[in-house]
C-alpha cells in the first residue's frame, strides 16, 4: 500500500492560488488466491479536498479491482465509485453536510447498476455532548433493481 497527501499550497508557482486545498492519492494491491495466473485485487484512489473557513469540500474517484475468481477464465468484478461531499461549520457547535456517493458495478452475467446515496447530516455539541442527526436515501442498494430510495434515519449521542 502507499499514499501519498500533497498541501497543494506548497506547490511551486501555483501554491499561493491553492492555499486550502490538499490531493491525496493512494493504491494498495493484495494477493487472495492461490491458483497461478489469477490477477491479485487492488484499489486506486485519488481525493482533492479544499477547506476555507466553515466550508470544506471534497471529490473522490477511486477503483476496486476484485481480481479474478478462482481461475484465470473468470473475470474480476471492480467498482468505480464517485464521492462529492460539502460540509458548513454553522458556528462552533453546529455544523452541517451533504453528500453524495455513486458506485458502478462491473461484472459479466449480472446487471451492471449504479448504486446512489445522498445523505444530508447534521451535528450539535454542547460540552463534552455531540448529537448527530443523518437521512440517507440509497438507489439500487446492492446494485439490486427494485430497491430504490431505502432510508436510512439515524439519531447518534456521544458523551
């Protein structure tokens, strides 16, 4: 595995237009079988980030490789997934997010459909509380037809 994050502010040239913004970019391989000629999984991903103030916004692109199945004939099923999110810090104890989450899924003999979640979050400190509030609405959960706009609502409280 390796990653690498990179303060685009300390670029040369360029830096002084991209203060708040950083790239992390990352891969990582691993072997899960044992038959010869088999392609080993492995994951590509590349994150642009940028903070000014109470905002923060962020895109990520990344790729995951199953590797091929049980022989060298079988094909690998990989995802090629999108993730955008926002985030606005209120003031110090309220802030609030949006995100958005695309995946796609290849694989031969199946129905290749994107899964989508939007999800909006709210949080709340007072003193050593936080309070969490998210509702999330998923597409094509488990990249199944027929399973549009899940929700997921959830209340979380940390001492």
């Amino acid at each position: 595995e390796i990653t690498i994050k990179t303060n685009l502010a300390d670029l040369p040239v360029l830096g002084s237009y991209l203060d708040g913004a950083t790239l992390t970019t990352g891969f990582a391989e691993h072997d899960h079988s044992t038959v010869a000629n088999v392609d080993d999984a492995f994951d590509v991903t590349a994150a642009l980030n940028y903070s000014n103030g109470a905002l923060s916004l962020g895109v990520q692109k990344k790729l995951h490789n199953e590797g091929e199945g049980a022989a060298a004939t079988t094909d690998a099923i990989w995802y090629k997934d999108t993730i955008i999110g926002v985030a606005y810090a209120i003031n110090d104890d309220l802030s609030i997010s949006y995100n958005t989450y695309k995946s796609q899924r290849h694989s031969t003999g199946v129905a290749n459909l994107d899964q989508e979640t939007d999800a909006i979050s709210i949080g709340y400190a007072i003193g050593g509380m936080s309070i969490g509030f998210t509702e999330a609405s998923t597409d094509n959960a488990a990249y199944a037809s027929g399973t549009d706009d899940t929700r997921t609502v959830s209340v979380k409280v940390a001492f």
